[in-house]
C-alpha cells in the first residue's frame, strides 16, 4: 500500500522523521515543514490516494476518509490553540488538488493553517 518514494508514505510509516500532533488508525497530522501561517498542520491519510480527484464520491471508504479529515480540523486547531469561538481564532482548510491547484506532493493532504495576518503566499 505504501507507495516508494512518496514521501508522506514515508513519514506515514516512520521511516522519515515528521513534527506529529495526531494519529489514529488512518490518518497522521504533522506540521508543515514550511509554515505559511504561524500554525499550519497537513492532516494526512496512511493510505496512499494521490490527489482529491481520486477520491469517488460514491466510495463509502473515500467519503470516511474525507468527511473524518475535515472533521478533524476544529479539534485540532483548538488544541493548537487557534479554535474559533465566541467570534474569535479561526483557520483555515485548504487540499491542493493538481498543477493547477497548486499541489506539489501527490499524496492527498488537508492543511490547516492559522494565525495573525499575514499569512505566507501558498504557491
Ligand atoms: P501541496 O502544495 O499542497 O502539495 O503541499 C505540500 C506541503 O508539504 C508543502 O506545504 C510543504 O512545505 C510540505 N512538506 C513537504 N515535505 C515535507 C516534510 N518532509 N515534512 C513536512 N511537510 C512537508
Ligand atoms: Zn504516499
């Protein structure tokens, strides 16, 4: 299942050393390696799935994946310290999907930025 020379694979599998906050049984969440914000965590799935546009709509495994990804990211921006409450904090998801998109791993990825503006240009 773990792609070689991918890197998220690697890091995935501990063969690559990566800052983790979160881990369960499908998902690893390490921070950006070049933060654009002062906070900003990839949220990443063990399995390799290269881009969003591979995931099926209809997938009841895909739609999972996706739906406990982006669910993620209230708890984990509030642990962090940059929950939105009380019209207050805040962050931001953002999943890069192609050149076009501006992806530049291809192993499917959710980032989670935060922090005081302004925050670093995303390619
Ligand atoms: P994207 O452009 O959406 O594909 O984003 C890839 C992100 O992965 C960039 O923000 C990189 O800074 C980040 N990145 C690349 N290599 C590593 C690494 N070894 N550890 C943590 N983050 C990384
Ligand atoms: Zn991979």
């Amino acid at each position: 299942m773990s792609h070689e020379n991918c890197i998220f694979c690697k890091i995935a599998a501990g063969q690559i050393p990566g800052k983790r906050v979160f881990e369960d049984d499908q998902l690893i969440v390490i921070h950006d390696i070049n933060p654009a914000a002062k906070l900003h965590l990839l949220v990443i799935p063990k399995r390799h799935i290269e881009t969003l546009a591979d995931c099926l709509p209809e997938n009841p495994a895909d739609q999972a994946l996706l739906g406990r990804m982006l669910a993620l990211a209230p708890n984990l921006a509030r642990e962090q310290g940059h929950g939105y409450a009380d019209g207050a904090g805040g962050f931001r998801v953002v999943i890069n999907t192609g050149p076009d998109g501006g992806q530049e791993v291809y192993h499917l990825h959710m980032h989670v930025l935060a922090g005081p503006r302004p925050w670093k240009r995303m390619g």
